[in-house]
C-alpha cells in the first residue's frame, strides 16, 4: 500500500471513530476543547480586541516522511528562486517594475541592505493545494503563493496537534491506530534552530532571540508570547519585544539589559516605516536589519503574489536554477500582474490579459498583489458575471495578480450543529514551513472558498504516519468510511 493509501486508510478510520461519538460525548469533547484552546493559546484576536478559540477540526492528516522529505525538495527551490529574484531586484527595472514598492519603503530596503550577499534566512509558510491521499500526490501538488515575513501558524501548528492527541484521542471509542502516528516536526523548535544557524553564520557565539511584533495591535494572531513561552522552558534565552523597544549600545542591538544576537520580525518593512511617521524609534531594529540579524532577511518583503509570475513566467529564467525553473514550472499555478497586456495564457498561447480575464471567469481568481489574510482574494466561479467585471475593472486600476484556479482538497469533517453531530465538506489549503532542520505544515480548513483563519476558518492537526504504520500498513479494529 503507497503512502497516500495508506493516509486516506487513516484519516477514513478515525473519521468513523468521530462519527461513532454520541451527542453527549461530542458536546464534551467541544467544551473541552474550547477551555484547553484558550489555555493553551490556541486562539485569534478579532478587531476590538475580542479574543476566540480557534475551531480545531476533528480529523488530521497524515503525511509520510517520504512526502515531507519531497515538499522540503519544492520548497528549497522557491527559497533559492526568492533569493535570487530579490538580490537583482536593485539592477534589473524589469524586477522593479514587476515586484513595485512604494517609493519610500523601496529607499528604505536599500538603505539597510549592505551586503547582499550574505547569508540570507528566511522563513516563510507556502501556501497549497495538496492531495496528499491519492495515488499520484506528487502531480497535485499545487503551490499558489509565500509567506515570507510575519508568518502565522508557528505555535498554532503544533499545538493543533497536540490538542488532537491529548484531547481528542481519549473521546475516540478506538484507540489502537493512534500509535501508528506521531507529531509532525515542531515549527518552534524549527524556527529556533534556524536562528541558531544564522547566529553561527553571522559570527555570533550565543543566542538571545527576540520575537519582535507590534504590541499595540488589536488584532489578529496570538501566537507571539506562546512562542517565546515555548522557547524559555526549552532553555533558550527568548523575549517578546515591540520593535521600538529595541536599542543601539556600543554598536549592537539591545533589549532592556541584553544583547540582542536574533530578532525574528512579526511584520513587515512598511510596518516600521509607519512607526517612524508616527514618532516611533526604530534605530534598533534598523541596525538588526543592517547586521543581518533578522529572521526573515530583507528578502521577505519580496514575498508579492506577482513573484509567482516572476518564477515561473519564463521571462526571468537567466536568474534561476534551470532545475528550480523546471521545479515552478510544474508546480506554481500560472499567474500574471493584472494590466492592460499581451502575455502567454495558461494555455501558453499569447492573448490579450484582459479579454481573457473577461472570458475564462471560472477557471481564475484575482487577488491584491500584498494584502494577506485573504482580504481580497475573488475567486471567479463563485461570483456573477458583472460582479466578475466589476472586480476586473478593480484591478486594472490597482496592483492586482490573476492566478489560474487551483481546486482544493475537499473533505468532510465534523460539525455541532443543531442538536447533531454532522459532516459537511471544508475546503483545505496547507501551509509548508520548511529549513535544513525538518518541515512543518500547517493545515488549514473552511467551509468557504476563501481558507484563513481571519476569515473564520479552522486549523487541522498534521501528523506523520509512523515508521510502524508504514511497514505494517494501517491494522485495527476501526473500519468504514464517512458517506
């Protein structure tokens, strides 16, 4: 039996298992995971300042470490192609044109970027459309954009799966699969490890790392203090710091009374740039990013959903890898910066872009080139026609991309709803964090078209099937499927 048989066999049983809860059982397991959610930081912070649990879907998925082995390979293709693209970036008007800043946040990159050629860590969550489950999983793999600064999901990943295993397990009426799986890779330990790494590559001999976000926001993920928690009882000497608490002494970077080796950033290069309007002192961050002392480089604010036409468009292929090339080619869902333009379609004949838009509505989706969260993202089919063309016009007048659509997983998971317990199809887009260390994913899951936990999507638990459940195949007492 091949790895995906072997993950649908899985997740078919455990869904029986849920299926099997009564309705008083299934009302306990939702309150139990409601308190634990909030205590263990599993939880969203909406505008206002209200404060949810995040809905932890009942089923996981399971991953081989075959499978994590080959998304570390498409992955580490985009990082070099990221790196490559933004270091030319500054010598190539094509680049600029095609990857735009506004004029100020461009001077300011410039500004701190001396040496770019050093070591240049990134961290980054692809966003994709998998199906992990079928026989030919390797063909569907289809990677829609990047994430590459001010990532979400770093402690919400793991702590899905442990809500799963500590929490959900002891409600199933069968326990004997769950030995077969085990946690994915830690995306904390992950991300500290890779600061451990750039420290050693930058010449620092000790790690006090700093998890720098804006502590006034009101809104949006919780993650930042759960992560530095997580890190201190792991023995590292973590903080968590707003960027304008940072300082220059003696020519390094300071928090309060320590010396600062990495900072891992929770925003973006215009973010800073709005605190220095409003009076804000960020002359510490601005030095961690001229030492190289940041996680993720500059190189993450080139995380515009038009490098996707950049990789794989064919026009900048002089700075790639041609295996990475080949790599974006197969993988990355045609994409193209919405203008009035001849360019290739996605049957690689040229056409007219706007026209096309106009014709192909359901086989496309529009979205704003740097907005995240999913604000913005218009799917074609689930919109009229004039609705379509008035989100056409939209585009043209901003910095817009069009991306052919990619179909996503769809399976049914467990909802409480009037008096019952019930299964109702949730769209899945996954989340691939990967660095020298191992690769986490992060799985995401909406009844809606648009997957985002700011719009009130749910998390997933990931788990890798173990080496036992690999040589054995999947053997228990739970068996049938969820109609």
């Amino acid at each position: 039996m091949g790895p995906g048989a072997l993950a649908r066999d899985y997740r078919q049983k455990i869904a029986a298992s849920v299926a099997g809860l009564g309705y008083g059982d299934a009302i306990a397991l939702f309150d139990a995971l409601a308190v634990e959610s909030r205590e263990r930081g599993f939880t969203y912070q909406r505008a206002g300042g209200l404060v949810e649990a995040i809905h932890l879907m009942l089923i996981p998925a399971v991953f081989t470490s075959e499978q994590l082995n080959h998304l570390s390979v498409v992955a580490y293709a985009l990082q070099r192609g990221m790196e490559a693209v933004s270091r030319a970036w500054s010598e190539d008007d094509r680049l600029r044109k095609m990857l735009p800043f506004e004029e100020e946040e461009g001077a300011w990159i410039r500004s701190v970027r001396r040496d770019p050629k050093s070591p240049d860590p990134l961290w980054y969550r692809l966003d994709a459309h998998l199906s992990m489950d079928e026989p030919d999983w390797r063909n569907r793999i289809s990677i829609f954009e990047i994430n590459a600064c001010a990532v979400g999901g770093i402690h919400y990943g793991p702590t899905a799966e442990r809500l799963f295993l500590e929490e959900v397990a002891p409600f199933l009426k069968e326990t004997a699969l769950l030995p077969r799986v085990t946690r994915g890779p830690d995306a904390r330990e992950l991300l500290c490890l890779l600061a451990a790494r750039h420290a050693r590559a930058i010449g620092r001999t000790t790690l006090n790392f700093v998890f720098s976000e804006d502590t006034t926001a009101e809104e949006g993920i919780t993650e930042g203090p759960y992560i530095v928690e997580h890190l201190r009882s792991s023995g590292v000497n973590a903080f968590l710091a707003d960027p304008r608490e940072l300082y220059e002494k003696r020519g390094e970077v300071w928090y309060r009374d320590t010396p600062v080796d990495i900072v891992y950033r929770n925003f973006e290069a215009r973010e800073i740039i709005e605190m220095e309007r409003e009076g804000g002192d960020t002359k510490g961050i601005r030095l961690a990013f001229e030492k190289n002392q940041v996680i993720s480089s500059l190189t993450g604010d080139f995380d515009h959903k038009a490098m996707w036409e950049v990789l794989a468009g064919g026009e900048f292929d002089a700075y790639l890898n041609p295996t990475d090339a080949a790599i974006f080619k197969r993988h990355l869902p045609w994409t193209r910066v919405v203008g009035e333009r001849k360019t290739l379609g996605p049957d690689g004949r040229e056409a007219d872009l706007v026209r096309l838009l106009r014709r192909e509505r359901e086989s496309l989706v529009l979205k704003p080139d740097r907005l995240c969260g999913g604000y913005g993202v218009t799917i074609g089919r689930n919109l009229s026609p004039s609705e379509w063309d008035r989100t056409i016009d939209e585009a043209i007048r901003g910095d817009w991309v069009v991306q052919a659509y990619s179909p996503p997983e769809i399976t049914k998971f467990p909802v409480l709803e009037d008096g019952a317990l019930g299964f109702e199809d949730h769209n899945i887009v996954y989340g691939i964090s990967s660095t020298p260390d191992g690769t986490a994913v992060l799985g995401r899951v909406s009844r809606e078209g648009v997957v985002n936990v700011a719009q009130q999507g749910g998390l997933m638990p990931v788990l890798r099937l173990s080496e036992e459940g690999l040589k054995d195949g999947i053997k228990g007492p739970l068996s049938g499927t969820v109609a």
